[in-house]
C-alpha cells in the first residue's frame, strides 16, 4: 500500500488487504480464514481508520 488511506477507494483498500492476508495465509497452512472473513476484517479495519482520522482531524 504505497498509497495514503485518504488516496485510496474502499474498494481498493479492502481489495489490497484482504489479497495481503490470503497471501499471509499460504505461510501457514495450519490456519484456515475463510476469504470472506478476510474481506470482513478488512472491511471492518476501514472503517475504523476512517472513524479514527475523523478524530485526527476534529479539534480537541
């Protein structure tokens, strides 16, 4: 991800680290994520670096 999150779609996001965790995945065979729970988390991990940068950027 050489992109910043506020340069990239959620599309893109989602699409780069759910593809990043099935390539983590082939390294250990033991663990079994099912793609979809991969998609999840990394729809899940947008969503809270969006809620966190909100907080980022709101003045204390």
């Amino acid at each position: 991800m050489n992109k910043t999150l506020a340069e990239m779609s959620q599309k893109a996001f989602v699409y780069e680290c759910a593809s990043r965790a099935l390539a983590a995945s082939f390294s250990n065979p033991a663990a079994k994520p099912s793609i979809a729970s991969m998609v999840r988390d990394a729809e899940k991990l947008w969503e809270e670096l969006q809620e966190w940068e909100n907080r980022q950027e709101s003045p204390p």
